[in-house]
C-alpha cells in the first residue's frame, strides 16, 4: 500500500537529493556502532528498488530488513504471535520518516498525510457560551462501523455512508455548568491531506469482529457540513479517489490475515497476499465480493478542488477576449522605446490576469484529466527516478499564464512571448475569522497582493527582455 503512493515517493527523492545529493552519502541515522543511512533515505532507496523491477531483490531487501527491524524494535509488539496491526505499524512508520526529517521540511509532510479533526462543543439555550473549537492532527482518520444508538445505516452502506453517519452523529452531555444549556459535540474536517487514509473500526464494544458489508467508494465527497464551519462560505466539496483497500481476513480481532488490493494503470486491480498477486475485480457482476466484510483501510488521493459547485453557486461565465484601446498606443513605438512598452504592459497585463483567474471550474478538470492520462503514458526523467513509469508530479501549481505581443491587431509578427507558472494552487486558504466582513475584505487584499506581486514579475522579465533587445538594435546600428 505505502509502496503505491506516488506522491509520497516523490517527496521522498526530493528530500534524499536535497541533503544527500549525488555523490554524498546519508549517514544520518548512525550511531558508533552501526553506520547507515536516516530512515526517510532507507524508505526512499526500497522505493526505487521496487520500482525499479529488479530481478535481483538483494539490494534493496537489505534496507527493507533493516528498516522493518528498526521500526518493531520502537513499536515493541506484544509478541511474536500477536497481530500486527497495519494501522499502528503505518503509524510508527510515518512517525519514524516525521522524527528523521528536518524541522523546516515537515510541511509538506504533514499536509501529505494528516488530517485535522475538529472537535465542535456547543450549548444550546437563550444564553448559549462560544462555542469551543479542540483540533486534532493525525495520520489516520478512524470511523467506527458500530456506529452510536439510533445511528442507523442505509441497508447496502458504501463507505461514504458510513463516514457520513459518523459526522452527522452528535453527542449529547450533562447541562453547562456556566449557561445551563444542554451540551452537544460534533466533529467536523478541519484541513485535507493529499493522501487521505480511512480506518474502518471492525471492533464492537465486546471486542468481536463487526462483519457488515461495507461496499467501496470509488470517489468520496466530503462535503461541506462535515467542514470546519469557520470557513464560512469558503468551504467546498472536497473529492478524493481510492487507491488501495487492505482487507482483514478471519472471524476474531486478534488473529487472522492481511490482504491490499491496489489500483494500477487503466484503474486495473490487483491484490496482494504474501507473495501471491493476482488480477482482482472487487465489484460488478463477476467482482470478489469478499472484500465487502473485511475492508479495513482505505487510501484514498485527492483531486484538486473548485470542481464541485455547491447549491447556489453561480459559475464564472467564460472570459471574453482582452481589448484594449488601441488610441492609447496610437504613436507609440514598442521595438525601440522601452517606456511605451511599459505602459502598454501597465494596461494589459492587470486583464490578463484576471482573465487568467477566471477561468472556469470545467476547464479545470479537463486539466486534471489531461494530467491523469499524462501519467498514464508518460516517462520519466532522470535515473534517479529509480523505474521506467512515470511516477506523478503532484505539485501544488496547477496552472499557467501565456501572454504574446503582437503587431496589428494580432495579425502580425510576434514582439513577445511571456510564461508564468503556478498562479493557483490545490489548496484552501486557511482563514478562520469568524466575521464575514473581515473575510470578504482579506479576500480582497489578497489578490490585489497576488496581481501586484505577478505584474512586478513580468515587469522585471519584459524590461530585461526589452533592454536586451534596445542594445541589440543599438549594435546592429554601429555596425
């Protein structure tokens, strides 16, 4: 499962070729007693030994042996018979990989994998007090199967029913000491990992194995109640895409046997059991339904945001194309004068950036799809990549800006071409101000702040561009 996560096995390689680059050796998890390497470069060599499709499995096995002993010696088990749990042992893992890497490099970590969960507690009545926000970050976000008295579910639940019945669930406390009100305390999602992994509790209050069927969510919606209401009407239907399920196989908690069904290329299935990897088809008519009372842990991506409207929601319409006044530029002369340039640069570039901004949310899945199938085909680059398939980029720029400038209209020969990428991003701004006005107006600061800061950009590149081309002409005129 780890193993298929593209993403994660992107950072991994930057951050191996940031503090031990080609030609230097890691030796940040050594001790007097036995040199090797830290355990973010062990994890990343596995990955590009498992990538890489060797025949021979020696040379990375020997990092896989003995990163597994490192990590059981931390986790300590209750012994050898016991269950491994796949959770806890991802747990200690990531934990192992977050204590490895530097301070200053564990953001993206953490936006890679953890999820916070807000905890809402609220009192009702004439007088009710704040109400009060406690936020958890963990790896992990766990949804129990038993569910609470009078939580019932659909009679053929998906996954998403589930998690939708946990943050619909309210629990109900004593009356406030301070108002007297009754006291209600609700989760909500406070922030979204790139990866989102999903716990399915199997385990009732007894401690016996719950075997309902639970189908499979190929895409989860999160949708905006179950957001952290701080946002206001920021929030948005956050989407995520399976990627791999681990089944637990056998009647009890504690014994039985561990299964991953992953997803590939075409979103072909296969499963893994020890050794054995075979072709799966999990649902449909010919589908292994087993899967259905013994999935556990789901992974699931995340696709980029804004795709979804929510109800009343007006679309942006299509741009309509850039006009200027032509009469402002009427005498002026852009291949020698530097300052017409620059003013002609002063009207057009403010609208071609908000023509940029406005794009639509449907153009912005067909990006996501044209990328998706990029990397179905694609190749990577460079060796370090430790495998011929391409392993996906999963940047945070989703976007660029084009700008050409043209005689005539656009009719004639080029003067210009401008490029500037990453102008938005796949992420939520956090802002939690509980007064929409303070909202509304830093909303606005900020992309004048965004405009201001990608004009002076352009403006730094065009004057260059334009001085370099003055001396040029002056040379040629020399001559």
């Amino acid at each position: 499962m780890i193993l298929h996560m593209p993403i994660f096995y992107n950072w991994l390689i930057w951050y191996k070729n940031h503090h031990a680059p080609q030609g230097h050796v890691c030796k940040l998890g050594s001790s007097d007693d036995d040199p090797m390497e830290c355990q973010v470069c062990q994890l990343a060599e596995i990955f590009q030994g498992y990538w890489a499709g060797e025949t021979d499995e020696t040379d990375w096995m020997s990092t896989f042996d003995s990163l597994t002993k490192s990590l059981l010696h931390s986790w300590k088990p209750a012994g050898t018979d016991s269950e491994q749990d796949p959770v806890e042992y991802f747990g200690v893992l990531y934990n192992a990989i977050k204590e490895s890497t530097k301070l200053m490099m564990r953001g993206d970590l953490e936006e890679m994998f953890e999820v916070e969960i807000i905890t809402v507690k609220k009192c009702a009545g004439e007088n009710p007090c704040v109400p009060n926000y406690t936020s958890n970050a963990q790896p992990v976000m766990m949804i129990h199967l038993s569910g609470e008295e009078d939580d019932e579910l659909p009679k053929n639940p998906t996954l998403s029913d589930v998690i939708q019945r946990h943050f619909d669930h309210e629990d109900y406390w004593d009356e406030c000491g301070k108002c007297g009100g009754t006291m209600t305390a609700t989760d909500q999602i406070g922030s979204f990992p790139e990866l989102l992994l999903v716990q399915l509790n199997r385990v009732d209050q007894t401690g016996n194995k719950i075997t309902t069927k639970v189908s499979l969510s190929e895409q989860l919606n999160i949708e905006t109640r179950f957001i952290d209401e701080r946002w206001g009407n920021k929030r948005k239907v956050i989407q995520y895409k399976l990627s791999s399920v681990v089944l637990h196989h056998g009647e009890q908690t504690t014994f039985g046997h561990y299964s991953v069904g992953l997803k590939g290329k075409g979103d072909k299935w296969t499963i893994a059991s020890d050794s054995a990897v075979r072709d799966w088809i999990p649902e449909g008519p010919q589908g292994d339904l087993k899967h259905l009372s013994t999935g556990y842990l789901f992974t699931y991506r995340r696709l980029p945001i804004n795709d979804i409207q929510t109800t009343g929601t007006k679309r942006i319409p299509n741009p309509e194309p850039m006009e200027i006044d032509s009469g402002l530029f009427a005498d002026s002369d852009f291949r020698h004068d530097v300052k017409c340039l620059e003013q002609l640069l002063d009207a057009m570039i403010p609208k071609a950036i908000d023509t940029y901004i406005s794009r639509t949310a449907d153009l912005r899945r067909k990006e996501f799809e044209k990328w998706a199938n990029e990397w179905e085909k694609g190749k990577v680059q460079g060796k370090d990549q430790g495998t011929d398939e391409e392993i996906v980029n999963w940047t945070k720029e989703r976007g660029r800006l084009e700008i050409t400038l043209t005689r005539d209209k656009g009719k004639g020969s080029k003067l210009l071409d401008l490029e500037v990428q990453g102008m938005h991003f796949n992420r939520l701004q956090k802002n939690k101000r509980p007064r929409e006005e303070e909202e509304e107006v830093e909303k606005i600061v900020e992309k004048e702040v965004e405009k201001e800061k990608t004009f002076g950009r352009m403006m730094r590149k065009v004057k260059g561009k334009a001085k370099e081309y003055e001396g040029n002409v002056k040379k040629k005129m020399k001559t």
